[in-house]
C-alpha cells in the first residue's frame, strides 16, 4: 500500500547520533517534514511543548499530522520513530517475520548497546571533570567489543540484516564518533566497509547534514555552559 504524505511531519531534533537516525529515515522516504531545532545546549528539551511530545526530555520525537485513521500522532523515542515511519511507509522494515525479527533484533542491539555504551565511553574520555581510569577502560572496553560483534556480523554481508534497513539508520550515525571513542576501524575492516556502503546512499548525506551549522557553533567541549545542561540534566 503507498501512502501519500501531504503534510509534512514535525520532526523535532538536534543533530546528534540519535537524532541522525530520524532526519536519515526521513530523507530516504522522501516525505515532507518541517525541522523544529532542540538546542539541547541550551535547554530546549525541558521545555513544556516539547516535554508534552518527549516526556523523557529527549530528542528526537515526531508530530505526524497524518497518523492513524488520519489524527495526528506524536512519537519520542527514536527507535520507536523508525519502526512507526517504516510500518507506515512500508520501507526500510520488513514484513516478513524472520527478516524483521532480524531488524528489530540489531535496532535494539544499537538502543541498548551501541549507542549507551559508546555515548558513556565518549563522555568519559572527554567531557568528565575529572579522569576516572576505571570508567575510561571500561568504556572502551565495551565499545571495542561491540565494534567486534558489529564486525563480525557483517562478515559476507552488505548490511546489518539482509537489505539495508532502519537498523543500519540506527547504527550509522553511532559510528561517526569512532575516532572519539578511541577506536580504529583498520581492525574492524567490515564495519569500515560497511560505513563506507551506507555514507554513500545520498539521503544518508543530506540526513547527517541537517542541523550541521547549528551543531558546529555549538562546540560542547568548550562550553560549560552547555555540558552543565547536558550532563545535569537540568534547563538553566
């Protein structure tokens, strides 16, 4: 079934791995939608508006003025965003139910290992006030491991779960950070041409380009301003 988007979705988002997944699923379908910036530095997640779309006070999330028997529908959470977008579209998520089960198995792979555990070691490498060696190994540790099972799952294949998918959407923007996370894709060489692969795909470059300017005058490792609102997780 094709479904025509003639309003355009909300898409309410900072540029940031978990944001990257929504504006790169977007731009792979082709539907319309209007950017609402979360200057997440500044606080714009504890706003009441958003708050009453993303009670977690975290971006990204999604108005669809086009949901379900045509009422609008928010939705946080950016796993939730992809699975909701492609059962709606009826692309990037498959309906046959082992290849799906192997979709959703890698997206939540990504949810609860590839992005917490990467965002940890990040943090702690370098926005912690203080070196703390054992968070520092720790952290590093994981992401090599993961990187390692990421590796080793993309052996003989061109993506993580059969043709390219939400999952890969969902992992992509994680492994832009490889560098910071003190990692070195020589040793992982299908995860380096797996990214290769994928960055090549033209709404993977426009979705990673939205928001760049407002990401790049950010510059989070010299504002304290911003990291106090981060990493306190309070509105100033």
């Amino acid at each position: 079934m094709t479904v025509t988007q003639t309003q355009p979705i909300e898409l309410h988002y900072w540029p940031t791995p978990n944001g990257w997944k929504v504006s790169i699923m977007l731009e792979e379908l082709g539907v319309p939608y209007d950017l609402k910036l979360v200057n997440i530095g500044k606080g714009d997640q504890f706003r009441p508006e958003f708050l009453a779309i993303a009670p977690n006070n975290r971006m990204p999330a999604i108005v669809d003025p086009q949901g379900p028997d045509g009422k609008p529908i928010s939705v946080f959470e950016s796993g939730a965003i992809l699975m909701y977008l492609g059962r709606k579209f009826g692309r990037f998520y498959p309906t046959d139910e082992r290849t799906r089960v192997q979709v959703e198995e890698w997206l939540m792979w990504q949810m609860g290992g590839f992005g917490p555990m990467l965002g940890q070691n990040h943090h702690f490498r370098l926005y912690a006030p203080e070196k703390i060696p054992y968070a520092m190994e720790r952290y590093l540790n994981e992401t090599h491991r993961l990187y390692g099972v990421l590796n080793r799952r993309l052996e003989g294949r061109d993506f993580v779960a059969g043709a390219y998918s939400i999952a890969d959407m969902a992992i992509i923007g994680w492994a832009q950070g490889w560098q910071n996370q003190g990692m070195d894709l020589d040793e992982f060489a299908n995860v380096k041409a797996w990214k290769a692969r994928v960055e090549e795909r033209p709404a993977v470059v426009r979705g990673l380009a939205v928001g760049r300017a407002e990401r790049e005058k950010l510059q989070l490792a010299e504002n304290k301003d911003a990291q106090s609102v981060l990493f306190g997780q309070r509105a100033r």
